[in-house]
C-alpha cells in the first residue's frame, strides 16, 4: 500500500514513485526460473537508468546491458562489477569502445562488419584483446509493436546469420578480439513465447556451427523483452520463458544472460500528476494536467496504454474524457477516452505501469523540469533524484549569453 497522497503532497507534483521491494521480486522470479544454470541477469539499464534503481539490483548480483559509455559509468557508479557489464547498440563511437575496451567489461556486442574493424583496431591501438559477442538477427517477427521490434531484416539492429559467422572468423583470427558470446534481442513488450524459441533456435545452431570451426563460445543471450500487464495483455511465465530457452540449448553449456528492462521496472513505477482543471471543447471533455509528455511520452510515442487511477473525493459518474498535459503539442496526452469522475483542482492521478522508459525518455521541452524521483522501500519513502530546477536547465547556456 503506498500513499500516494501523502507522497505528492511532501514531494510535488508531477513525481515518479517506484516500488523498490516490487522489483526484487520481479529479480528473484526471473532469477529462480534459470535456477540450476549458470546465468547472469543483466538489468537493462535503459528501462530505468537512476543511480539508485541500478545500485539497487546490483546489490541482489545483478550485471548491467548498457546501450551507450553514459550507461556504463553509471553501472561502475552503482557498484556493478566490470565482469557483469555488457555494451550494446547499434551504433557505438571510438570513445565510446575506447572506454569500454579500457574498463575491461565482459564483452561489447557488435552489430556489424564494420563495428568490429572500429573496434580491432581499438583494441589494437591500446595493446590489448577485446572480448566480444555478435548481435544475430534472426528475421523473426516478434509481433510487437513496430517501434519496439528489433529482430527483422527491416530493423537496424544485428546482422544476419551469414555476416555473422564473417565476424566470427575475422574475430577468431585476430589477435585483438576474442569472441566469446552470441547475442540476440528481437523486441520489446513480447508477449508470445513461440517467436522467443524460433529465435533461441536459429542462434544456438549458429552455435553448434561456429563449434564445427573451432569457434567455441561461452555466454548465450538471450536479450530482454519479456512482456508486462498494463491493460490486459497475457503475458509469459519466467518458467516457460526460460524452459523454452533452455529447451533450445541441449549439449551446449553456456552461461545464459538475460537483459530484462521492463519486466522489472515497468510495474513498479507510478506516475502522479495533479489536476490542474478540466475544459470543454464543445462535447470533447479535457482533463488539464500537470505532467505531460516531456515527463511520460509512451503513450504519445507508442499510443501505450497506461492504467489511471483518480485519488478524489468526487463520486460522480465516470465520462470519458483526454487527458493531456501543458505541452504545446496536440500529441501530448496521457490517455484518451478514458472513462473519469469529474474531477477538481488539485484532485490526484496516479499513472500505473510508469516505471519503464518512464523519466528516462524525459526532455525538458517547453522548458519543464524533470521531475523528482522517490524509492519506495520496506515501507519507507526516499528522494532519489531532486526535481530539475530552472537554474538546472539552464545552466550550460548562461556562460555563453551576450553582454552588451
Ligand atoms: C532495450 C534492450 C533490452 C531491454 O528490453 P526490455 O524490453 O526492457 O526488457 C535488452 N537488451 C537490449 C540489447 C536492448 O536494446
């Protein structure tokens, strides 16, 4: 039971609460499903990068998948060990591999040809051997949403199975680079085991082939994506998820990783926003808030569907009505035709499901501030990131105005 109330009257409004004790318990669920197998979770930082959300799984054991050398120093930050760091993504820049080759992280996951010529003649320059993975994409379709999907031919990300044995030839034989994992990652949101295993399949033949060649690898990742309930999706079990993986892996003994983001923080995140006031325009009913996009986008990016719950007195009947925000845009909304009680200035909502690719896809557009951050845990409440002020906001820009 968290009091929401009590939480927006001490810290403000718009505010992000997240539920500490609900994550551990998505970490141990996941963890347990690959009980009896060598295997590393590895928090998808991206998902929810604040310090605190990351030092607080690297304290269960968890490793950190980062997506850019910012995400790397802060799981160094957080206490993440350099044996338990993985750097992925698309497109990484030579400081970028410069940084994560120097700090000595379990492996960086290349996603093309060219990546991995960058990073040999890195490791080269610096004298030393870069242990990596490849990024296979396998061309299943997750069936998720087309933002979100990253596993077909059509999306940026990986290389396909023929490059990939390229690479790990061309990584085999340099004296800079030492392959030691495969990797794939077919989107986010899935809620559907069956493309998970076609997936898991094609990359542990690719195994056994590369096994053939005497390219033997250590760590099967398997990426993140797994599904979670905002609405009423069905989503998928942590036991058959890793039943179905493990399923694919027979005479095989690699180390599993798993890059879990929203599984364990979408759910343990709210999103409180006061009410400001409510507006009509001719019978369209308007619900005026005080966050917006810039704090919480997914509903304007991905039209995501989040749970709202109205904390007020009012006991009338419930009309549909959009909710929107401050921001100049007509995409700024938090929900639309969702059915509310009339609502008063200062009335609470609560934004459910907001703790995944929640503040961390924030801006300060219409130069709004950030919000605060709060940790919930064992009952007690904590500030773990202040609200932005004006003065934050501006503050790389003041040095460089005019004085006349
Ligand atoms: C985004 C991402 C994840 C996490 O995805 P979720 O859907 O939040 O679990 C894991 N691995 C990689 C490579 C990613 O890009």
């Amino acid at each position: 039971m968290i009091h929401f109330k009590q939480l927006a009257q001490e810290y403000k409004t718009p505010l992000y609460v997240y539920d500490f004790d609900y994550m551990a318990k998505q970490y141990e669920a996941l963890k347990e499903a690959f009980r009896g197998r060598k295997s590393i979770l590895a928090y998808a930082v991206k998902s929810n990068s604040n310090l605190s959300v990351v030092q607080h799984f690297a304290k269960m054991g968890s490793g950190a998948d980062c997506v850019s050398i910012g995400e790397v120093r802060r799981a160094f930050l957080a206490g993440v060990p350099a044996y338990r760091i993985i750097f992925s993504g698309v497109g990484k820049s030579d400081d970028e591999i410069r940084e994560a080759i120097e700090r000595d992280i379990l492996y960086i996951n290349v996603e093309s040809e060219a990546e991995l010529g960058r990073v040999e003649l890195i490791a080269q320059e610096l004298g030393r051997v870069s242990r990596i993975s490849v990024r296979v994409n396998p061309n299943i379709d997750p069936k998720t949403h087309p933002y979100i999907s990253t596993g077909l031919h059509d999306n940026k990300f990986g290389v396909d199975l023929e490059s990939a044995k390229r690479i790990y030839i061309k990584a085999k034989n340099s004296p800079h680079l030492d392959p030691v994992g495969i990797h794939f990652h077919i989107g986010s949101q899935l809620t559907e085991l069956d493309p998970i295993r076609e997936s898991a399949e094609i990359v542990a033949d690719m195994v056994r082939s590369l096994q053939a060649i005497e390219i033997e690898l250590k760590f099967f990742d398997i990426g993140g994506g797994l599904g979670v309930v905002y609405n009423n999706e069905t989503t998928i079990k942590p036991y058959d998820y890793a039943q179905a993986i493990l399923g694919t892996l027979t005479g095989l003994d690699m180390t599993i990783i798993c890059e879990p983001g929203r599984f364990l923080t979408a759910n343990a995140g709210y999103f409180l926003t006061k009410v400001l006031y409510e507006k009509k325009n001719g019978s369209k009913r308007f619900v005026v808030v005080d966050g917006a996009m810039n704090d919480l986008i997914r509903p304007s990016l991905y039209k995501a569907y989040h749970k709202i719950e109205a904390i007020s007195e009012s006991k009338t009947e419930l009309s549909e009505a959009d909710v929107v925000g401050p921001v100049c845009e007509s995409g700024d909304f938090l929900a639309k035709n969702y059915l509310l009680p009339t609502l008063e200035h200062n009335d609470l909502l609560v934004v459910h499901s907001a703790g995944a690719y929640g503040f961390g896809m924030g801006s300060n557009y219409n130069t709004r501030g950030r919000s605060a951050e709060i940790a919930i845990e064992g009952g007690k409440a904590r500030l773990i990131r202040k609200r932005e002020t004006f003065e934050d906001i501006i503050a790389l820009e003041t040095e460089f105005l005019q004085k006349s």
